[in-house]
C-alpha cells in the first residue's frame, strides 16, 4: 500500500535529521526522479506503486534515460543547493530510498540490479549522524555556493543525443513545442512547479512556432548539468502529455 504524501515526506525528514520540510520534499523528488531515469519501466512501476500519489506520477514519467549513471552524477542532481556538500546529498538520498525498501522490500530488490553497484548502500537507513549543514559564525558573512561547473561542447552535444526535440550549444539549449489548447495550462503549471522545486527556471518565448523553452545557467555563463536536468524533466511532462 502506497504511503500518503506527509506520511512520506515526514518519514524522510525523520530518517534525514531535517526539519526544513519544504526542502526535502524537493530534494526527495530529485531523488526519485534521478531512479527513475537510470532504471526500467518495471522499476519505475515498482516505486511508484510505494509512493504517494503526485510523487508516483512523476517518477512514472521520468523516462528521459541519463547519459551519465553514476552516482556521482546522481547525487550532483539530488540537493536544491548547487554545488551542496556530496555527502549531505548522499545521506538524503539514503533516506528516502530506506524508506521505500522498508515499505516495499520487493521493490528495493527490483531496483538495486538495474543501478550501478555503487547505488548498494543508498537502500540502507542513513547513519545516525547527519553530516553537517553549511553554517557561517555572526562574525563572517555567508560564503556563496560557488557556480555550478559549465559543461563544454562536447559534453552538451553528448547530452542532447539523450534529448530529442532539444538543441543548442555550450551557451544556450532550447526546444520549442506546440502545446494542445486542452492541456496547455497544465503543462506549464506542471513545469513551473518542477522549476520551484529545483529552484532553476527556463526562459519562455511564445510565438507562432509555439512555445520554446530556453536554458542556462546565467551564473555559470553556459549550460550546467542544472539546465540538462531541467531539459529532461520537461521532456518528461511534456512527452506524456
């Protein structure tokens, strides 16, 4: 039986030490998404059928495969916060994928084959000690996260091979769609709420062509792995519409 939507973010928040809820439930989402994209369509079912409603509706349309499988592009995707501390992002993801192997031991063993062997430990419950977050004493100024890492031309030409419909450079990636009047208003509500939840968001031109969707990381100067992901979630809504 699928857990409810706070029944599902509170037992992550838990298992995490967090409190900020808002947060991890953003954060839980990128885990989730970035499973679904290393994995099958039977495995997406697997999580799915454990996961609260909205939860499991985005995983099930998570279809955009990742060029990289590995963990640690995974977890540069997992936290809200570029750039985040990797072993903070990994004890998240251990989290909410505990919590899935706890209430679906089934699905955890459907999953585990299909990832990297690295991937192992994430269905185990997290230590006890949360790795610590960012602070900054009264007496210093917050240092900024720094930008996330430009990807070059080849990387970029690499990952639109992935991305059907999408083109561009390392400076700018764009696709431009036409939106059925029926479903239009959703699919950008769809979007936008992906966009808060990665605190990243596509610049948006209408015109009779349709709709295109323009991506870069305007700190970075280019197109970040941040734009790559935003592309594939996009995709992902806009594909199953």
């Amino acid at each position: 039986m699928a857990l409810g939507h706070k029944a599902f973010v509170h037992a992550v928040a838990k298992r995490a030490g967090r409190d900020d809820l808002e947060r991890v439930e953003r954060e839980s989402e990128s885990v989730l998404v970035g499973v679904a994209r290393r994995v099958s369509a039977d495995g997406r079912a697997r999580m799915a059928a454990v996961l609260p409603r909205g939860l499991a509706k985005i995983v099930a349309e998570s279809t955009t495969p990742v060029e990289d499988p590995g963990l640690g592009s995974f977890l540069a995707t997992v936290s809200s916060v570029p750039n985040d501390d990797p072993a903070r992002a990994r004890y998240l993801a251990q989290a909410v994928l505990s919590v899935i192997a706890e209430e679906d031991p089934g699905a955890a063993e459907t999953l585990r084959p299909e990832l990297p062997d690295e991937f192992g430990d994430l269905f185990t419950p997290p230590p006890s000690r949360t790795p610590g977050e960012r602070t900054s004493s009264p007496a210093s100024p917050t240092t900024p996260s720094p930008a996330p890492a430009g990807l070059t031309r080849e990387e970029v030409e690499a990952e639109l091979e992935e991305l059907p419909g999408w083109i561009g450079d390392e400076h700018r990636i764009r696709r431009t769609v036409s939106l059925p009047a029926a479903v239009a208003d959703d699919i950008r509500e769809r979007i936008a709420r992906v966009e808060e939840r990665m605190n990243h968001h596509a610049m948006v031109e209408e015109d009779l062509d349709g709709t295109t969707y323009l991506l870069w990381t305007p700190s970075s100067g280019g197109v970040t792995e941040l734009d790559i992901e935003l592309a594939a979630r996009i995709s992902d809504i806009v594909d199953n519409a």
